[in-house]
C-alpha cells in the first residue's frame, strides 16, 4: 500500500507549525530590497556594457549573497551601497575589464516628447553630443556618474569603486563641468 505522500513530504522552508507557508523575516526583507533596487541596479550593470540577460543574472546573484550575507548576521549598514559594490564586483568579474557601451542609447529608447519636428531634431542633436560626452569620459569618471544618477550618496560610490570621497567628488565636478559646457553648445 502507497505511503500518504503529504507524510513523506519534506516541510517547506519557511512553513510555521500550523502548517501553513509564511515567509520568514529575513526573505520579507531581502524581497522588500530586491524590489525597491532591482531597476536601478539593472539599469547600472547595463550601463557596464552587460547584456540584459546577464544583468539580470547578476541582480539574482547579489540578492542571493545579500540573503546568505544576512543570514549569518554580518553587517547590515548602507545595505545600499553594499548591494551596487556586490553587483559592480561581479560585473566586473563577468566582463574581464568592462567598457561602457553607449551604442543604442539613443533613438527609441529615450524618444524627445514633443510634437514639433524641430524640436525632436534639436533634441536628437543634444542627445548625440551629451552621448559623445559621456563616451569620451574616463571609465572610472563614468562609473562614478552612473551610481550618483542612481541616487547613490559620494560616501557610497567611494565604497562601490573603491576610491577616496575626494576622488568620487573631483570626478564627478569634472564629468558634471563636461556636460554642462557640451549642453551649452
């Protein structure tokens, strides 16, 4: 006669003692943080030259090292920046030595609003010359203006890039100088 299989069955990981599933506080938390991160963090690992499919990747491998980080209890301050160094290491690691890869950035993906043709067309103008801007920016003055276009504090990027606070402001005083004079034109 066949076993119940509801006997054999293993208990789920976070079933309670009433047997019904329910997260645990920990994955509630982590969940909370994937949600609330996981479009930035893409956008940043894209802006790396990744590919979607192996950002995507990348953003489901941090979130599993944040849920085993906290599991064992380590530190749970600037989560935030724990998470964009996490993913730019593995970027990193992903890519050998990365290079931005601005191709595509213009065009559909960031289409001026507008009804006026030449507007559109002026607008299309500006777009290249800040994309050329951009591309002729040093990686690191690069990577720096991305993770504060994410919102991310100069004490956080110093941490994700691994370089002074100073370094992260003259870096982006710099990239920011860049622009402007080329918006200007």
């Amino acid at each position: 006669m066949p076993a119940d299989p509801s006997e054999s069955a293993l208990p789920l990981p976070f079933e309670t003692a009433r047997g019904s599933a329910s997260p645990a506080p920990l994955e509630v938390e982590v969940t909370g943080l994937f949600d609330l991160y996981r479009e930035r963090l893409l956008r940043y690992l894209l802006s790396l030259g990744l590919s979607v499919e192996d950002g995507e990747e990348i953003v489901q491998e941090v979130f599993l090292a944040l849920f085993r980080h906290l599991e064992r209890g380590k530190s749970r301050r600037n989560l935030r920046g724990w998470i964009f160094r996490v993913a730019h290491n593995l970027a990193l690691k992903r890519r050998g030595r990365t290079h931005l890869n601005f191709e595509g950035l213009a065009g559909d993906q960031f289409p001026d609003p507008g009804p006026d043709p030449e507007e559109q067309l002026a607008g299309a103008r500006r777009q290249r010359v800040l994309l050329a801007v951009l591309d002729a920016l040093a990686e690191q003055d690069r990577r720096c203006l991305f993770l504060r276009a994410e919102g991310l504090r100069y004490r956080e990027i110093a941490q994700v890039l691994d370089m002074s606070l100073g370094a992260v402001s003259l870096s982006l005083s710099r990239s920011l100088a860049r622009l402007a004079r080329a918006a200007e034109r």
